[in-house]
C-alpha cells in the first residue's frame, strides 16, 4: 500500500492472516484502517450474525465501468455485487452513454468556472 503525501511517500506492506480471508465487494459492509502495523477492520453497517465481510479490493480510481471488470479480471476475481451484476445486464450502448455521463461529470467538477471549489464545505 502507498500513498502519496506531499513531498512523502508512506508505504506499507505486511501480512495480515485473518483480513486474508475477507472477500471483494464493489458495495463493501467493512472498511479497514491502519495504526502503524496493525489493522483496523470495522462494519459500514449493522449486519446479521454470520454475514461475510467484504470489502473492495480496487482502489477508488478503478471504481467505474471500465476500471472494475478490468482489475478485478487481473486477479480472476468475477464480482456478484449489484454494481458488477448490472454492469454486466447493460446493453453497450447504454454502457457507453454511462461513461460520458461519468466522464462530463469529472471535467465539470475538475473545472473551477463550474464549481466553486472555495465555497464547497
């Protein structure tokens, strides 16, 4: 794991037995954190008793039509969360009309005569 802070880049790997066998969802019921070598995992939600824990293994920037099917493809991971079982129903078509929807959406939002980004709290 990396992460860019400035002038610092922090990484950090290790070996974790137990979160090893936590699952992939695009749609997440735990989140996790560090504290030095040791990891925090905590539920996003109330769960039922004997709920799997899942979280996602790809990084926000792969988090869209073309970045999910390709990551998760790389480590023969096939997603049944709502969001990979859609992605796959959906015409190419309507999939690309998504993808434009999404990619006006950033510019607009990276583009400061759009949005105010002083304002936003």
């Amino acid at each position: 794991m990396e992460a860019d802070f400035g002038t610092h880049l922090l990484r950090s790997e290790g070996l974790w037995i137990m979160t090893s066998y936590i699952n992939h969802s695009c749609v997440p019921n735990v989140n996790r954190s560090f504290i030095g070598d040791f990891q925090i995992v905590r539920a996003t939600r109330d769960m039922a008793e004997d709920t799997e824990l899942k979280w996602s293994y790809l990084a926000p920037m792969y988090c869209n039509f073309e970045g999910i099917g390709r990551e998760l493809a790389r480590w023969h991971i096939n997603c049944d969360c709502a969001i990979c079982t859609e992605n796959r129903s959906l015409s190419e078509p309507t999939k690309k009309q998504r993808i434009k929807f999404l990619s006006d959406l950033t510019a607009a939002i990276a583009d400061p005569k759009i949005v105010d980004c002083e304002r936003v709290e």
